[in-house]
C-alpha cells in the first residue's frame, strides 16, 4: 500500500474484528475501532497494540447510533469501513429473534446512513455461510439458493439484499460481501483469539474448553450422517487466514465502484471426529468425548467453492486444520478465562 488509509472497523475488538485489525495495521492501514464491547472487552485493544507495535483509536459506541456513528467519522475520517459488529448466536436468535433484527439490521442500516452522509462508499460485510441454508448442491458457490433456516441467517441474508439495492441505487459504491464458513484458530502470538461467553456452541472452542479442563467431555452431535466417518463436516478457516481475506476485498474494491459476494473457506471439509483428531495432536493427550443425537437443524457436510475469492480477490487459505489447532491450544492454554483475567 502507497498511502496510508484510516479504515473504520466495526466490531473490531471482537474475534474476527481483532485479527483482522493486526493485519491492517501490519500493512500500514490506520485502524479506527467501533465497537460497543457486547461480546468482546477493551483489553484487546491493548493485545492488537502489543501484537502489531502500532496505535490505533478506539471508541466505544453501538452502530445502531447514527449521530454517534457520524460525530466517529468526524472526529476520524474513515476512506471504507470493515463491518464486524453483530450477533451472531444461532440459537439466541431463534428465541429473541427481535434482538437480532435490531441489533444487526437496524443497526447496519444506521451504518450505512451514517456511512453515506458522510460521504463513505467503500464497504466490506461480515456474511456467513449460513446464508445457504440446506446444500442443494456442494461445494457451495455463490450462486447458490439463498435460505437461511435461523433469524440470525436472515438478518445475514437482507443486510446483503440492501447492499445489492444500495449498489443498483448509486453504482459509485464500492461494496465487497464475504461469506465465511467456520472460523477457528489464533494469532500464533496466542495474545488473541475467541472468547465464547457461557457455554460455547462452535466445535472448536468447545474442545478447547475441555482439554484446558473446564468442560468435562466433548458431545458429537450424530455418527450416521453420510460422510467420511458420520459425523458432520464443515469447512475450517483459520482466523488469519480470513483476515487476510479482508485486506484483499479492500485492495480489489480500491480503484473502481463494484459489488463482489465471495466464499471465504479453505475449500476442504473436515469431520468432527478429525478436527478432534488433530487438537488432541496438538495438546498431545486424548480429550473425553461422548457420541450423540444429531444437533436438530445440523447439515451433514458444508464446504466452499473458492473459486471467486481466488480468482479476483487473488486469495488463498495457506493454513491447515494442525496448524488452526495448534494456535487455537495456544491461545486456550495462555488464556484459560479468555480476557476475563479471573
Ligand atoms: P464477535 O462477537 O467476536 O465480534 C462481534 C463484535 O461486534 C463484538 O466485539 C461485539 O461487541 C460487537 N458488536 C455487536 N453488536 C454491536 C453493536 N450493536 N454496536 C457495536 N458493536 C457491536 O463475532 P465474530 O466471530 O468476530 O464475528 C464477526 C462477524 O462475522 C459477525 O458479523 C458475525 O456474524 C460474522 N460471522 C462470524 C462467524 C463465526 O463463526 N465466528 C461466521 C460467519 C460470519
Ligand atoms: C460444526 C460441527 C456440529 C459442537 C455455526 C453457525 C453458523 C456459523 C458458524 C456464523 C457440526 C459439530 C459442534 C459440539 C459437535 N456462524 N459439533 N459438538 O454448525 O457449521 O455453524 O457456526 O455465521 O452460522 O450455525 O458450526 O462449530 O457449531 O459445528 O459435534 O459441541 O461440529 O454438529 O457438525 P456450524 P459448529
């Protein structure tokens, strides 16, 4: 990069958000975080400074405030924003489902009216995989039917239908959504990384919590699904993987107006009882686990087709499911409470 851009980051001190903000920094972005710290805590504003060696502003505010949105903006000037901030809890959303059309699709709205009253046409969003719905075909590509079967999936897919009407509106936006599958891992530092409030959902930091000891097993929700081994598949991406994505989507979108929706996944799917596999290489000990029912509303296998994200965001996923292990063990044994020091 040549000159140096101020990029807004919404939802930057969350799990994706904080990795992605090193890796803007590391290649000489200005990093200016908004976050409200709902599912995150300040101090890892202190760990990206630590990583990185780099300052970078912070300001605690929710997106669904608009004049406070624009008194950030103005304060400092932003040439695209990154667009984290959201919930994302699958399961939340389908008991408080108003919580979530709140939370992530007024609050993007706010956003994107801030965004263009101050003149800001440059965005990058946080979609997921989860937009697909049931595979009616694998890999998924992008062009895929679009059925969410959960509120939080729906609030991904009209958030991208109102970035699709924005672009049709004034095509002098420029506007990259990126579809990520499963994000695991850490920065290799072990300085960040996911901190699940409460019981975690996800694989991985389920596993984590088990062999650091604060879970007693490991439940595998089904062993008859059709795949490898019948236990269900998914496509891993390490976290710095998916940053580096987001570096990319700025890059491409940077000389002329355009709308791109790309996969971001390795391409590779993995099953449970391998992603369990390969951490117990990485902790070199056996982590309990218990085979069960299948976990209701579960596809058997999901996995990416990469080929836009390839061919014109010019990216790739290097890492692989030892090394998204090993980094997430890192980061799980230097930080047991997560950043929660109790
Ligand atoms: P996260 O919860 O760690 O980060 C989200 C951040 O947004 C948090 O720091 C939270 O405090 C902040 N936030 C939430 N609501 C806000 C609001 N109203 N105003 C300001 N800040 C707010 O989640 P993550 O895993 O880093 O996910 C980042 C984005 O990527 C989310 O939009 C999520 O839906 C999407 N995504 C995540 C996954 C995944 O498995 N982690 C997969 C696909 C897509
Ligand atoms: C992976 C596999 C489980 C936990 C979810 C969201 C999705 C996206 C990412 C944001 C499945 C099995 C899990 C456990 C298990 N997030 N499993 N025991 O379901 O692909 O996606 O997170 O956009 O929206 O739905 O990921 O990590 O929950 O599950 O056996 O304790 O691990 O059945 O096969 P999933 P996951």
């Amino acid at each position: 990069m040549t000159d140096s851009k101020q990029i807004l980051v919404t939802g930057g001190a969350g799990y994706i958000g904080s990795h992605t903000c090193v890796a803007l920094l590391e290649v000489g972005y200005q990093v200016v975080i908004y976050d409200n710290l709902s599912n995150s805590h300040e101090e890892v504003i202190h760990r990206i400074k630590k990583i990185t060696g780099k300052n970078l502003t912070f300001v605690k505010g929710d997106i669904r405030d608009k004049d406070a949105l624009k008194e950030c903006l103005a304060n400092y000037p932003c040439d695209a924003v990154i667009h984290f901030a959201g919930l994302k809890a699958v399961g939340e959303s389908v008991e408080q489902p108003l919580k979530y059309f709140d939370n992530n699709l007024v609050g993007s709205l706010r956003l994107l009216e801030a965004m263009q009253e101050s003149n800001i046409k440059t965005i990058v969003f946080s979609s997921s995989a989860t937009v697909y719905g049931n595979p009616v075909y694998l890999p998924f590509d992008e062009k895929h039917p679009l059925a969410p079967t959960n509120p939080y999936g729906q609030t991904k897919l009209y958030i991208e239908e109102i970035l699709k009407d924005i672009f049709k509106s004034a095509s002098d936006w420029q506007i990259c959504i990126l579809r990520y599958f499963n994000p695991v891992g850490a920065h290799e530092s072990g300085l960040i990384g996911e901190d699940p409030q409460g019981v975690p959902n996800n694989l991985m930091p389920f596993i984590a919590q088990v062999a650091v000891g604060k879970r007693d097993t490991l439940n595998i929700w089904g062993r008859d699904y059709d795949t490898i081994d019948g236990t269900g598949v998914r496509d891993y991406i390490h976290v710095t993987d998916l940053a580096e994505g987001h570096i990319r989507a700025l890059e491409y979108l940077k000389d002329s107006s355009k709308l791109l929706v790309a996969n971001l996944g390795t391409g590779k799917g993995s099953s449970v009882l391998q992603v369990l596999n390969a951490f117990e290489q990485a902790v070199k000990t056996t982590i309990p686990h218990a085979f069960k029912n299948r976990r209701p509303g579960d596809v058997a296998e999901a996995y990416a087709n990469t080929f836009i994200a390839n061919s014109l965001l010019k990216w790739k996923a290097k890492k692989d499911l030892n090394s998204m292990c090993r980094d997430h063990w890192h980061w799980q044994q230097k930080n047991p409470n997560g950043y929660n020091p109790k």
